[in-house]
C-alpha cells in the first residue's frame, strides 16, 4: 500500500510540474516552476457614456405609433403617423345610382404600449397637402415630415384598451368620402392608379392625451389602417356595399419626437454627441424611438498585466441593473438588450455572441419580483474580455449597449442603470490568473 501511495505521488507531482513548466522563461532549459493564483474582482473600471443615433428608419415597419409619454428623468416622447393609400377595386357599374354612408378609419392595435392607457385619447386625422416620397436611399426617417392641412377630418375620443383585440374607428369626413366614390363609380382619370397619390395624397395620424400620457401602436396591413367608404345602391332593395383603400406600406412611416426641456439632456441637442454618465446623475440609458444607446469603456483593464508575470482571464460576466423608479408595469423592462464591438471611431467590428460564437447575445434578464434592486441583465463577456487585454492605442475597444433595430423602430422602449457611482452599479466580475515564476 505505501509503495502504491508513493508511486501515485510521485507521478502527480510530475504531472503538476510539467503544467507550469514557462516554455518562455530565460533560464536556457532550465525547468522553472511557478505558483498560479485566482483571482476574482468586481470593481474594474467601467466608463458609461450615452449617445443618440443621428436618425432612425422608420418607413415600411407596418406600425402607427401615435401619443405622447413622459418619462420620468429623460423628457417627453411622442410620435405621429404618414400614410398613403393605394386605389381600390372599384366594381359597381356606372349605370347604378350610390349614395354614401360613411367614410371610416379603422385600426386594430398592434399591442405594445407605453404609459397610462386607462384615461380617454383623442384621435385626430388631417389630409395630407404634400406627396409622400421616399428618400433617394428608399427610406423615410423619426425626424422626416410631411405638409398636412390643420383643419381635422376627423376625430373620435376613445379609452385605449391595446391588449384587447378591439378596433378604433374614425368617422372621417362626408365630404371627402362623397368625392371618393363619386370618382371611383364614374371611373375618373383622377383616381386612376397612375394619377391617384396625387390626386389623393394620403394622411396624417396624431394622438392628444386628455390627461394622462400614453403612447401606443396600431398594425399596419391589408386590413387594418385602411379606409372604407360604406355606401349603398339605390333600388328596390338598397343592399350596402364597401369599397376598401389599403395603405401603402412602404411609404408609411411614424415621426418620432423628443421634447428634453427641463432635464438633464436639456444641453444635449447635438447627434452623435457622448454624454458623460456623470453629468446624467451617474446614469446611462436606451430609448426606442428616439435612438439612445449606450457607450460601455473600460481603461484600465491592462492594470491586470502588471500582477504577474503572465496573466490571463479566465471568466468575465458584465451586470446591468434598472434603476427601479424608472420602470413600471407602464414602462416594463425591454425583454432583450445587446452588445456590440466598436473602435475608436464608434464603428461596430464585431457582436458579442454566445458560447458557440453563433448568434448575437442578448442580455439574460435576471428579474427579482420582491426587491426590484436585484433585478438585472446578465452577459458573458469572457471572450471580449480575453481579447481585449493588452490592446493599446487604436487596437482597444469598447462595447455599444443597444436594442435590435426593431425595438429602436417600433417602440418607445427604454432602460436606464447606474454607472459604477449610481444606487445599483455597474458591475463587471472579472475572475482571471496570477503566473509568478520563481
């Protein structure tokens, strides 16, 4: 048994020799032996800076976002929609005689929103004085507009209810609505394919709050945001028909404001301009819609090299934390945030991605229903990390934290956290070894 003991011993003791064997020691073939420390830390330094993209596409994305939200620390947002509208099947013969009912604007809400939608909105619908054309990049933009007439053609005040399947409707005008028909029934050139968007250029959708804010969305589709003219056949029977103008979704888009009077991003009205955390309250932060994001740096991460003579990390997990009085079951938490790579000149190099390297990796929400303070988003960050140390100069880099360009397009989405001096930090755990040669 002791010689059995002292065999297993001794080869151990090989083995362990040989794995700190320095293949780049200067002692010519010398075998040299090290001691190997790990080391866990979680207060390198993270500098937190907020930027906002110079404009965002949101042409062709089949969603109305009307309303306006305020939020809390960063101001308010608001938004109203574009549309035109492309000319219907119009079948009913000349010979007849049509008398119209109604001209309607119906739409089916989308289901995402932001804000207090218990208290009653009021929807307003203005026509369009100026075509609407897409950019020469086949894109419209947040900051785009289009001329429009002041005077309303319609208006209705409903109770929002955008987690219900209802329908909004709004009575538009008789007037407008007898001139359309009239056109289409007597095959006027006007409203022929060709002519019809200049003829009828398309409308304007804005929502006023009649008291408290609230931002939501309808779908834009074959079947909703469309106008319907109802109108009937003068004959023994009066039988009802409809004639339906869907939108034209690729020219429909929502623009998209961002009033910062009265906060910290009051100063701050230049695009592309990074924001210290520090003149934020020690914040950074996202917001959909009007394209916020986040910039994440970290100078002193080589500090790691100078404990020893070689050192390499092993584990890094990045942690975000919502600050807690900025979201609610009115503003609830995006379900997915990223990372991306950047250099110097804020130009995105690479995602940080999953274990496999496969796919983009999206923040895991780690959510705490008793104490919101131990709510956050977790990544791992191990890779960038490992890559990263020993960059200098024009080789370092630092990571954008954004939403998926749906989320900045679609939504009002926003998430605000801490830098390392705020109320829940900023954390980055970096777990790593100490190879000291003796």
């Amino acid at each position: 048994m002791y010689k059995s003991n002292f065999i297993f011993s001794f080869l151990f003791f090989c083995l362990t020799l040989f794995s700190c064997y320095n293949t780049d020691n200067t002692f010519g073939e010398k075998l040299v032996t090290s001691s190997i420390r790990s080391v866990s830390i979680d207060t390198s330094t993270i500098l937190v800076s907020s930027v906002v993209i110079d404009s965002l596409e949101t042409s062709g994305k089949e969603v109305v976002l009307v309303g306006q939200y305020k939020h809390p620390l960063w101001g308010t947002v608001s938004g109203h929609s574009y549309m035109a509208f492309n000319p219907p099947t119009y079948s009913t013969d000349i010979d007849r005689i049509v008398r119209l009912d109604s001209l309607v604007f119906e739409l089916d809400y989308q289901g995402y929103f932001i804000g207090d939608t218990i208290t009653r909105q009021q929807l307003n619908v203005y026509l369009l004085t100026e075509k609407i054309v897409l950019n020469d990049n086949g894109y419209l933009y947040n900051t785009n507009t289009i001329a429009y007439d002041p005077v309303p053609i319609g208006t209705t005040v409903f109770a929002p209810r955008p987690t219900s399947g209802e329908q909004v409707e709004v009575r538009l005008s008789d007037e407008l609505g007898e001139d359309l028909l009239n056109r289409f029934h007597n095959r006027d050139q006007s409203v022929a394919a060709d002519f019809f968007e200049d003829f009828f250029k398309g409308i304007m959708i804005e929502s006023e709050s009649l008291s408290a804010e609230s931002l939501y969305a309808f779908l834009v589709n074959d079947t909703s945001a469309c106008l319907k003219i109802y109108y009937h056949l003068i004959d023994d029977l009066e039988n009802s028909q409809e004639v339906i103008l869907s939108p034209k979704k690729e020219t429909q888009f929502n623009h998209l404001a961002h009033d910062r009077s009265g906060t910290q991003l009051a100063s701050y009205t230049e695009k592309n301009v990074e924001v210290e955390s520090a003149l934020l309250g020690n914040r950074g932060f996202l917001f959909g819609g009007i394209g916020w994001y986040a910039k994440l740096e970290f100078p002193y991460l080589n500090s790691l090299m100078y404990q020893g003579t070689e050192v390499t990390i092993e584990q890094a997990y990045l942690k975000i934390y919502p600050q807690p009085d900025t979201y609610s079951d009115f503003n609830a938490l995006p379900d997915s945030i990223f990372l991306y790579i950047t250099d110097q000149n804020n130009v995105v190099t690479d995602a940080v991605t999953d274990y496999l390297g496969e796919q983009v990796q999206s923040g895991t929400l780690m959510t705490d229903l008793t104490f919101k303070e131990n709510t956050y988003y977790y990544f791992d960050v191990t890779s960038f990390m490992q890559q990263e140390l020993g960059a200098i100069g024009i080789y370092k880099h630092s990571l954008q934290l954004v939403f998926s360009s749906e989320t900045y397009t679609k939504t009002f989405k926003n998430l605000t956290f801490s830098d390392q001096e705020g109320t829940s930090p900023i954390t980055l755990q970096i777990i790593y070894k100490i190879y000291e040669s003796y």
